[in-house]
C-alpha cells in the first residue's frame, strides 16, 4: 500500500470523527423571528402541498377539455381464421361428369380501419373550456387563502408564546411578593401582631399565583406546539424565538393586511364565492348547450385482404 492511499485512509478516519464530535454543525437552524417561522410554514406545510395539487389538476382537467377540438385517430384491424371453409357442391353433369366442390370463402381473412374524427363545432365544449379557466382560477385563489390561514396560525401562536412568557414572569413576581408577605405575617403571627385569618389570605394568594403559573406552563407548551403544527415544524425539536419587536409590529400588521382601507372584493374568500357563481352559470349554460346540434368531419379508410394457406409439393 503506497503512503498515498493511507493519507487518503487517514483524512477519511479524521472527517468520520469531526462529523462525530459536531454533529450540530450539520443540523439546519431552527426559525426564529416571525419572518422565519412564516417563510418556514409556506414551504414546509403539508396542507400547501395538498392545494398544489389542486391546482394541478384544475390544470389538468382543463387540457382535457381543449383535447376535445384536438383530431382523434381511431384504429382497428382483425384477422379471421376459418377452420373449415364451407364448401358448395355442384352435381355431376353441369360442368362435367363428376361433381364439383367449390369454396367461396378463403380460409384467412384480414380486415383494417381508420377512422380520423375532427370536432368543427361543439358548443358545450367552448363553454367547457371557460370552465376550465375559472376552475384553474379558484385553485389559484384556494392555494393563496391557504397561505393567508398559515400566516395567520403561525402569527397568532407566534405572539401567544410571548403572552404567556410575560404572564409567566409576572406571576413568578407575585409568588416573590406573596412569599416574602407570606414569611413576614408568619412572624407577626407568632409575635402576636397579625390575626390568622390575614395569613390564611397570603396562603390563598400563594397557592393561587402558583396553580396560575401551572396552568400559564402549560398554556406555553401548548402555543408552542400549536406553532409548530403551523408551520408544519417537528413537535420533538425545540423552537428558540426572539423577541418581537413592540415598535414596529402594530403598524407594520396594519400595513400588511390593509385595514385602513378595507373592500370586501379584495378578500380572498369573497372572490372564490364569485367563481363558485361563475362556475354554476356556465354549468347552466352547458347542460343548455348539450341540445346544440354538433359538426364533426369524419374520414374512413378500410382495407380486406384474404388468402388461401398452400402447403408445400
């Protein structure tokens, strides 16, 4: 073995055991501001690829509908094989002195058509084809209120995790305050200067600021794991967020979903219920159309071919 081949052996041991010791290095980053988590769940949301394919077969259905103006070639070909060919006798005398078998089939036939179809006129598929149209139009617009329902979750869950975190805090500040009251009124107590009744109070206030951080806990894992199903995140991985900023959201939310200047047209939703009309209107029209006459040219061809099997002399 040349000293080539094991410095080569040895660079490979030596990156078999970096990868080993860093594994986090190959790990993606996790999102962290809200612009992350809503560019994370418009590519990773199952329910995006769902309205996708939709689309795709809005699409689909609308190439099948233009592929009835297209020509259609129609070909049929068949071979027939007379095992035993019929036979007529002619009697003895007509055409000679013995009788005369004579066979008018022949034992192999072939017969072959084609047949090419061209639609020139067919009003239900002109009005086929609009429906085709609109149809790719309400898959696009399904797909875009699909992504307006993921900015949304993931926006909501994205500032409830920050809610609770603040609740939390201010809780835990509370439960402070209660227990340092809680150990002063104990000593009051046993001086004699603080009736039992105002440290059962403390108690009650403790007990409940603590059941409140519980329940606020727990109300934090859940947003979390809300976020996560949002935007379409592993639950088993951790999230780490910053921060929002208090500054610039308000006004930049209100930017972004135009409530100065609101129109109920402009919504998603109300433009889907418009192509839902649209599409009853021409289904309406084409069931009234069917009774249309229909022009097609049509132009056969056929061909036979028979044959007689002659075995060799």
């Amino acid at each position: 073995m040349n000293l080539k081949r094991i410095s080569e052996i040895w660079r490979y041991c030596y990156g078999i055991l970096f990868l080993s010791l860093f594994p986090f290095t190959m790990k993606a980053q996790s999102p962290t501001s809200l612009k992350d988590c809503i560019e994370y769940g418009l590519k990773n949301h199952t329910s995006r690829v769902v309205y996708s394919n939709e689309k795709l077969i809005a699409e689909a259905k609308a190439k099948e509908v233009r592929a009835g103006y297209l020509p259609s070639v129609n070909i049929t070909a068949g071979v027939d094989d007379n095992l035993k060919v019929q036979e007529s006798i002619i009697p003895a005398g007509m055409f000679g002195p013995e009788e005369t078998r004579v066979a008018f089939t022949k034992k192999f036939a072939s017969t072959g058509s084609v047949q090419l179809d061209q639609t020139i006129y067919d009003q239900s598929l002109i009005t086929g084809m609009k429906a085709g149209k609109i149809s790719r139009q309400q898959a696009e617009l399904n797909l875009q209120l699909n992504d307006e329902t993921i900015v949304y979750n993931i926006c909501a869950a994205y500032y409830e995790i920050f809610v609770y975190r603040e609740q939390i805090e201010l809780l835990q500040e509370n439960l402070k305050s209660y227990t340092e009251q809680l150990r002063i009124s104990l000593l009051g107590l046993e001086k004699g200067v603080v009736i039992e009744a105002d440290v059962n109070k403390l108690r009650v206030n403790y007990n409940n600021t603590k059941s409140q951080i519980i329940t606020a806990e727990s109300n934090l894992e859940l947003s979390e794991n809300r976020l996560k199903n949002a935007m379409g995140f592993p639950l088993e991985e951790q999230l780490s967020l910053n921060e929002p900023n208090a500054n610039s959201s308000d006004n930049m939310f209100t930017a972004a979903l135009g409530l100065g200047d609101f129109h109920a047209e402009n919504r998603i939703d109300y433009k889907i219920a418009e192509t839902d009309i649209a599409l009853l209107e021409i289904e309406e029209k084409q069931i009234k159309n069917g009774a249309f006459p229909k022009l097609t040219d049509m132009v056969p061809t056929a061909l036979a071919i028979s044959w007689e099997k002659h075995s060799a002399l």
